[in-house]
C-alpha cells in the first residue's frame, strides 16, 4: 500500500470545537511572534542611524518605546485580519487608515521651528581658527 504525502486540510466538519480552538491560538501565537521579530529588525535598523544610536525602544518610561509596543500590536492585528480572526485593533487600523488618506492628501506645508526670543547659540571651538597651515589648499605652496 503507497502512503498518501498529501496533506489534507481540514473541513469545518473534521475540525471538533477543540481543535479549532488550538488552531486559533496557534495562528495568534504566530502572529505575535512575527510582529514581534519584525518590529525587532525595525528598532535594529533604527538604531543603525547615527540620530538613533542611543535610542532605548525597550523601556516604557521613553514614548518611542510606548510607539513601537502600539506599532507591534498594529501589525499583530493586520496579521490576524488577513487569517480572519478578528481582533480588537482592526477597528483603530480602519480609522488610523483613514486619517493618513486625509492627511496625504493635504498640501504639503513646511516645516517650521520657532526658538524662544532669548534663544542663543554659542559657538566654541576647541580648535585653533587662526592656524593659517589648515586654510591652505594642497595646491598651493
């Protein structure tokens, strides 16, 4: 007899409540896991930039760190939809969805920084300015 290397998948009739239960969190489980491990190679190649070398995204007390644990959840969810379980995020998704629609689509403004009145900055070199070697050029002679 040839065994059969196929396998089946299971009808909403061969699935018992029990086993479909254990479907369900496994599918959740591996949805967290991959939002998880994604938004892991997002903070590893955030903190690959210079500006965000010193960047805690694991502690809660930083807001960047309360960012990326709401992101992870996000992509959780987006996750879970695709594989129809319903989740309590896909509903915030469908209104954050519409709010960046509305906003692509506004004008572009510039950006604008405005300092205190009494904002001064000072410059300090640790350097010499006056060091006539550093101003000649290799050309010249």
């Amino acid at each position: 007899m040839a065994k059969d290397n196929i396998i089946q998948f299971p009808t909403p009739e061969a699935v018992s409540e029990k086993e479909a239960k254990q479907m369900l969190q496994d599918a959740s489980d591996e949805c967290n896991g991959l939002a998880q491990h994604l938004a892991g190679i997002c903070i590893e190649e955030i903190t690959n930039h210079e500006f965000f070398a010193f960047g805690d995204f694991f502690d809660e007390k930083n807001i960047e760190a309360r960012d990326i644990y709401a992101i992870t959840n996000l992509i959780n969810a987006m996750l879970l939809r695709y594989l129809q379980v319903p989740h309590e995020l896909q509903k915030s998704l469908d209104k954050l969805y519409i709010k960046v629609k509305q906003l692509s689509q506004l004008p572009e403004t510039e950006f604008e920084v405005s300092f205190e009145p009494d904002f001064e900055v000072t410059f300090e070199p640790d350097f010499d300015l006056n060091n006539d070697k550093d101003d000649k050029d290799d050309n010249d002679t």
